[in-house]
C-alpha cells in the first residue's frame, strides 16, 4: 500500500526541484542534499551504457541508525540482507549482460544501469531516484552531471510503500516504471501515474481471490490479523469489502505492531489479543498488511494461540516466504496465492555465473559481501562492519575457506524463485526496442540523434514477446493480468515446500475461474480433512437460513422450508416455491408431481363398491321392468297407470347408471352431465309419482254416482302432469348450461401436496335450483300421497308412495348439509350414496309389493280381490 505520508515527501522533493543546483558542489548549497541531517549506506551498483536502465529493488529488510562519536551525523544503515532479493538484482545484471553479449535488440549500443538498494524505506528510495537522475553521489534534482547519460526508464520497487513516492517524482520527470510488486490500487490512476506499469495485479484482485477460496471451502467465520499501520489499515478495508461480497463474516480484527512493542500497554493489548484467538470459534485465520520482520516477530508471540489454526495469506506475505522463518510452526499448513509468471532465465551460463558470485571476485559488492557474513558467518575486510555485525547478530565470525558458494544460500537458488525483476527488464527493454524500430522508421534522420525516452516510452509497452510466441500487453490501468496459484505451504526439514491446490484464472466467466484439486495435503484439523470455520452448521437442503439475535450474517439458525417450497442447495437464503402442479418432497429438496384426488376405478375400493351396488340395482330394475312387462295384463299392473310404473322404472334405472357419471377422472363433459343427468331423471321418477297420487285421488272421486271427477280418468292427465314437471326441471337445466355450466376444477389448496380433480358447479344458484325443484316435487307428492293414503284401493299404492317420498326427503335433506361439509372425493360419495339410496328406496317400495304379489301370491292379483278391495 501507499507510503505513510507520501504527499510529504513528493512535496519536499518539489522543493528540492526549484532550488537551484550545481554539480560538484553539493556541500555549498545544503538544498542539494536529500537529507543534511542523515547520512546512508548506499548500496549502489552501476554498469554505464548508451542507454540506462535505473533500478530502485529492497535487498535488505531493515534499517537501523547509529552513530560514532567521532561521527557529524546519524548514520542509517541496512541490514539484514535478504538472499532471494539479492537473486533479482543478479536476475537483472544477468539478464541485461546476455542483450548485451547477443546484439539481437540493440545492434552497435550497449544496455548500462544505475541500481540502489531502498532498504524498503521510502525515503531511502527518493534519494535513491534522485542520485540515479543526476548521477551523483549526493542528490542534484532536476539535473544530471553525467554527460551523455541517457536514461531510458526504471525498474521500480516490490513494496507499494516505496513505489508510490517512486511513482510520484518519476511522473513529474516523464520516465516510464515497470513494478514487479507494488499492488496498491492507487497507482492505476492513470491520470496521476501515467507512466506507471506493473507486472502484477491491485490488491482488489488478491482479495477478490482470497474471498472466492474461502468461500469455495466453506469458511465464513475467519478471524482477521492485520499489521497495525496505515497500509495494514487499507488492505483492511479493502479485504472487507470482498468479504461481505462473499458472504464471509469476521469473528474479530486484532492488530499486531509492525515494531517490537514491550511496553506495559503493548504487553497488555498482547494479553487481550491471545484471548480474542482462544475464545473465537474460527478456525481460519487471514493475515493482512506490510510484511516486515519486526511484524512476523511479533506474530511469532501467538503461536501457542495459532498452531491449531490454518492462515491465509495475503498476497505481499506470499511472495516473501522467507518471513515464514520468523514463524514457521504457526505458517506450517498455511494456505496462499502467488501469481503465475512463465518467465525463466535458462542458458549455459546461468550455472556458471551464479557460481562466480563470491566477495573474492567483486569486492565491490557490498550486498555479497553481508550475504556471506549473515549466512557464513565470514569476517569481512572492514574491521567496523565486523564489530557492527556481531552485535546485531551476536554470533561469532570465522575466516572462511574460500569454498562458500552463494547458491548454497537458502532462499537464493530456491526452486519457487521467479525471476519478476528480470521480467520487468525484459519488457523495459522490448519497449525500447520497439520505441527505436518506430524513431527509425519514421525518421532516418533521427538514427545519429539521442533518444529521449522521457514523455515517450510508455506508448510502446505493447506487443513484448512472451511465452508461446504471445505478445504481451498491459490493461489500460498499467497492469499485466495473468492467473494465480493457490499454494499450501508446509516446511519439510526447515525448507518451504509449497504444493499447488489450486488455480483463478484471469479470464473467463466469474463463476468458472476458480478451480481447485484434485489436492492430498494433511490440513490442521483433528482429522487432517479439510477444516471447518462457521459461525453455524450448514444448512441442508429442505432448509433455509433465518437471522437469529447475533449481528453477524453468518450466524443463522436453520428453519424447514414453508408448506408448498423445497431448497435444493445447502445453505440457501431462501426456499423456492414449487410450481402449482408440483409440491416438495417428504424431506423438502425436490419438487415432485402432487397427488391426484378422485373417484379412480383402480385405486379406490368405494369406486368399486359403488359400481357394484349400481350394477346390481340396474339388474334388479331390469329384472322388475322384465316382471311388469310379462305380466303387463294383470290387474296389479294395470291398476294405477301402468305407463307411469313403467317411466318410473326406466327413470330408476337410469338413476343407477348416472352413478357412472361420478366415477373416474372427471372432465368438463361429464361434470355437466352427472347433475344433469340424475336432476332430469328423479325430476322425472318423483313427478310420475305424483301423477300416480294425484290419478288415485281421481280414481276415488269418480267412483261417486254422477261425478264430474270422471272425465279426467285416464292418461292424459298423468302424462301431462310428469311431461309438465320434468320440462320444468329440463328448463332449469337447460338455463344452468346455457349460462355457467359446471366444469372441471382443480383443488390445490384444500389438502397440501394433493389435487382434488373435482367437478365446479359454475352456477351455485343453478345447482341448487334443480336440487330444490326436485324436493319441491317430491314434498308435493308426499304431501298428497300422506293425504290420500286412507282412500279405499286395491293395492294401497298411496301408503307406498307416502314411504317412498319419505323416505326420499330424508335422504336428500340429509345429503346437503354433508355434501356441504365434505371435500374431493367424498363430497362425490354423499352423492352417489344419496342417489343410490333414494333410487333404491323408490324401487324397494313402490315395486316389491307388486313384484310380490305378481310372482307368490297370484290369488291376489285377480279382478275378483281388486273388486272385493273397491268395494270395502
């Protein structure tokens, strides 16, 4: 991230700009010093050449002030000089000799370069720019005192701390940079930086990463430790952000110091933090912030805390794994990202180069020289530096024996090393490249000329030969993009070892770029499977999370789906209402077909009961219409109107097959017909009923001498009371389909998870209209039939009429208020049984007796009796 105050320092170096300077005198004006009040230890290394390179690389990792008494001022000087670091500047002289030797890109000019260590200090790194502009051991700005010097552009820094100052004076001077490893999203402003460029991405794409691998194994309940700085501050926010965009929750931010702390107070915020880690639940913990070795140290101190969890870490500590010494039993089982570069230096003359690296050879290095003291422990020339050294380390120096080789240095020759600054000098020099092929080809004229890559170079950084014969660009924020690695790490005989789980691809759609396994890593769990850091247990499928009093979103109590929905997925927020045809299975994961409720002839045994009983009374309709129609001359038949006795009977009988109609699946055509059907032919049974009691009634009055009741003895009136009353019943019917016919109706509310295929009345009032017709009909007869049960007849056919619209009414009376109260199929059965049983009623009661006398006592069934019965 950006400098703790990096508008300072470009504020000063503005200052510095405008005083005026000569060379060769710096100590006559004291603005042309950086800094009169310190002096450093520079490590400088110069290669002077038609066209420079200025490198600005952290070879060591910290700096410390002292001073001698005989000494004017505070000097700072760097140590700890960091192996892996001091391999990219030999990537980089290595790299730059080999242009050199083969003249394939700069024919008759050779590459120089100006590099300085920055120690990771921002300031340290402006003077350094500085002193590299104007070629001079103290600082001249906005000068140089090297004749001739061209310089192209320069290789900036790995630290975003030491870049942005960096980035900011070189914007004002117009030199294009290339960064191997600052990842502050500040400098893709390209208004501010215009001639920035890096080779990797921001920190929005570290922890956009990070975020999609927590979320892939589930760990959304992490605990955070960050650097307590100004850049530990930034990624904060910024991972953040990319956390609650991923559902991931944070159990608790503690800060670490990125100095050691043994004050009471930071002793005390020590004590408090070990206790936050023991007492979280999460398992996962993510590390966040500039890595240094004070901050490392300091992590060291919750090992005890940490052992037993897995860290995540950001990309910054990644790259610099050789901090994973200062703790490596709480990094051991830690999960990380790096970037995937395919860029390699090979040849026959990497081996033997790296071998003549030896402070016998270039005593001039004094960056090989420390290397050789802090790793071989070997005295060096300069008396003070020894002294100096075995107080930091205390450790004693020996007189080595000359056989020392730097590639025997851990983290040197390490088989993870990239060669990122290489790179970065691979692409500055094909933009020079192409810079020249284009001055060449515009202007001949200008070949003789110097270059001046100021305000210039940065429009050629496009189309650089990379691998498999790809051009290479850059974004149009100055990034180049490439694909991650996500790496486990372990150490294996104190050396890092970092397995390869898994890869997010730069490119292609957001939910296809993460891949992960297949992997076989022991992860720091009971179990050694993968660990598991949540807030709440999953919430499987046919459940969905609900809040619960906690703040967090990751703390959830899991509730079963509502009726009528199913959840397929673990953890979902929400259920997904089934389609009304379908409804959730018994455990509430898939939608499956509803069951289908109604009279089935296959899976119902009433249906069956039901056909039976219909059958059976058909047949015994037919069989008592066989009986009257054989013996249709017999008194008992004839008596009373035996037309009317056989319309009733074929009204009965057709009574017992509409029950057919409410068996099965019903459909429009049969809903319509099943009420019309059985209202048309009771309508038809109860008015030939009455017409009997009314022909009864006319039969008694016309035995009277000198009755006028005479002339309506016969079949007309009874013929025209049953055709009367059944087309009144038929109008009704014919008014109910004409204006809302019943049809087919699908239930789906009344029982859950079923459908009561059932039949709709459509009209309510036409329903009704013809079951009231139908009892208006049959209380008139019975009204009639009671009042003329005690009339002298032959056979008493009114008592008959009188039970059989009794027991009619009953029925039916009794059938509305249980048709009304049942539901599917057995408001069908209230039905069929109220047809079934007043059908039978009618027929049991006005037909046994006759079919009784017709059939066992034939000595009734005589003129003789039905005269003898007349006349009593």
């Amino acid at each position: 991230m950006a400098a703790n105050n990096p508008f300072k320092v470009l504020i000063y170096v503005v200052v510095l700009c405008v005083v005026p300077c000569r060379c060769g005198a710096p100590a006559e004006n004291p603005a042309c010093h950086l800094n009169i009040i310190e002096t450093y230890e520079d490590y400088e290394y110069i290669q002077e050449g038609d066209i420079m390179i200025g490198g600005i690389l952290s070879m060591n990792a910290l700096m410390i002030d002292y001073m001698k008494e005989s000494d004017a001022y505070k000097k700072r000087m760097c140590v700890v000089v960091l192996p892996q670091y001091y391999r990219q500047l030999v990537d980089f002289q290595l790299l730059i000799k080999i242009i050199n030797y083969e003249q394939s890109l700069f024919p008759n000019r050779t590459l120089g370069y100006h590099i300085y260590d920055s120690c990771g200090q921002a300031e340290k790194a402006v003077r350094s720019v500085l002193q590299i502009l104007s070629g001079t051991r103290e600082p001249v700005p906005n000068y140089s005192c090297v004749a001739n010097r061209n310089i192209a552009g320069f290789i900036g820094d790995f630290s975003s701390v030491t870049t942005v100052p960096i980035a900011q004076i070189l914007s004002l001077f117009g030199y294009s940079q290339i960064s191997s490893g600052a990842t502050d999203p500040l400098l893709s402003d390209r208004v501010t930086y215009p001639y920035f460029f890096r080779t990797v991405q921001t920190d929005h794409y570290h922890y956009l990463a990070l975020s999609k691998t927590l979320k892939y194994f589930g760990w959304t309940w992490i605990g955070i430790i960050r650097v307590d700085d100004y850049e530990g501050g930034n990624e904060h926010q910024l991972l953040t952000k990319y956390l609650i965009i991923h559902g991931i929750c944070a159990d608790f931010t503690i800060k670490i110091s990125s100095f050691l702390d043994t004050t009471p107070s930071g002793l005390n915020e020590e004590t408090r933090n070990k206790q936050i880690i023991q007492k979280s639940s999460a398992r996962i913990i993510l590390l966040c912030g500039t890595v240094s070795a004070a901050s490392a140290s300091s992590l060291s101190k919750y090992t005890k805390e940490l052992i037993e969890r897995t860290l995540i870490l950001s990309y910054a500590l990644s790259v610099n794994y050789h901090m994973m010494d200062y703790a490596m039993e709480i990094f051991n089982g830690s999960l990380g990202f790096m970037q995937y570069l395919a860029f390699y230096l090979h040849g026959p003359s990497l081996k033997p180069y790296l071998d003549s690296l030896h402070p016998s050879n270039n005593p001039k290095d004094k960056l090989l020289q420390d290397i050789w003291m802090q790793n071989h422990y070997c005295l060096s020339k300069d008396k003070s530096k020894n002294e100096h050294y075995k107080r930091v380390y205390r450790d004693e120096l020996r007189n080595c024996t000359g056989k020392e080789r730097l590639t025997n240095v851990r983290y040197f020759d390490d088989a993870l090393h990239i060669p990122q600054v290489a790179f970065a000098v691979h692409i500055m020099t094909h933009a020079i490249h192409n810079m020249q092929m284009y001055i060449d080809q515009e202007s001949p004229i200008k070949r003789k000329n110097k270059y001046n890559y100021k305000f210039q170079l940065h429009h050629h950084f496009k189309n650089i030969p990379f691998e498999d014969n790809e051009a290479l660009n850059f974004y149009e924020n100055g990034e180049f993009v490439t694909h991650y690695r996500i790496y486990y790490c372990t150490f294996v005989s104190h050396k890092t070892h970092m397995e390869i789980i898994g890869v997010l691809l730069s490119k292609g759609p957001s939910d296809q770029q993460l891949h992960i396994g297949p992997f076989e890593v022991t992860w720091k769990s009971n179990d050694s499977q993968i660990p598991k850091s949540q807030c709440s247990d999953n919430c499987l499928p046919g459940f969905r999370k609900a809040p619960n009093n906690r703040t967090q979103s990751c703390c959830y109590d899991c509730v079963p789906c509502s009726e009528g929905e199913i959840s397929n997925l673990t953890d979902s927020e929400k259920c997904i209402r089934c389609p009304d045809m379908e409804w959730p299975s018994k455990n509430r994961t898939i939608c499956i077909a509803r069951t289908e409720i109604f009279l089935s002839y296959t899976n119902d045994v009433i249906s069956v009961i039901f056909s039976s009983i219909s059958v059976l009374f058909f047949l015994i309709t037919v069989l008592i219409l066989g009986v009257f129609i054989i013996y249709r001359d017999s008194p008992i038949v004839r008596a009373n109107n035996r037309s009317l006795s056989f319309l009733l009977l074929v009204s009965i009988k057709l009574s017992f097959l509409s029950v057919f109609l409410f068996l099965g699946r019903p459909v429009d055509i049969t809903c319509m017909l099943r009420n019309i059907t059985f209202g048309i032919t009771f309508s038809i049974a109860v008015s030939s009923l009455l017409a009997k009691t009314i022909m009864v009634y006319i039969a008694f009055k016309a035995t009277k001498p000198g009755s006028s009741w005479r002339k309506w003895v016969g079949v007309k009136l009874s013929n025209s009371v049953v055709l009367f009353c059944s087309s009144i019943q038929i109008i009704i019917c014919m008014t109910w389909l004409a204006i809302s016919p019943p049809f087919q109706e699908l239930d789906l509310h009344t029982y859950p998870g079923t459908i009561i295929i059932q039949c709709n009345e459509g009209s309510a009032f036409g329903f009704y209209s013809v079951i009231g017709y139908m009892g208006l009909l049959a209380a008139v007869s019975f009204v009639l039939a009671f009042l003329a049960r005690t009339l002298p007849d032959s056979f008493n056919e009114a008592k008959y009429i009188t039970f059989s619209m009794l027991l009619f009414c009953s029925v039916w009376i009794t059938m509305i208020p249980a048709y009304l109260s049942t539901k599917g199929k057995n408001t069908v059965c209230v039905e069929i049984f109220a047809i079934l049983t007043s059908s039978a009623g009618l027929l049991a009661c006005i037909f046994l007796p006759k079919c009784y006398i017709t059939l066992f006592r034939p000595d009734l069934n005589t003129k003789l009796h039905l005269f003898r019965n007349k006349s009593s």
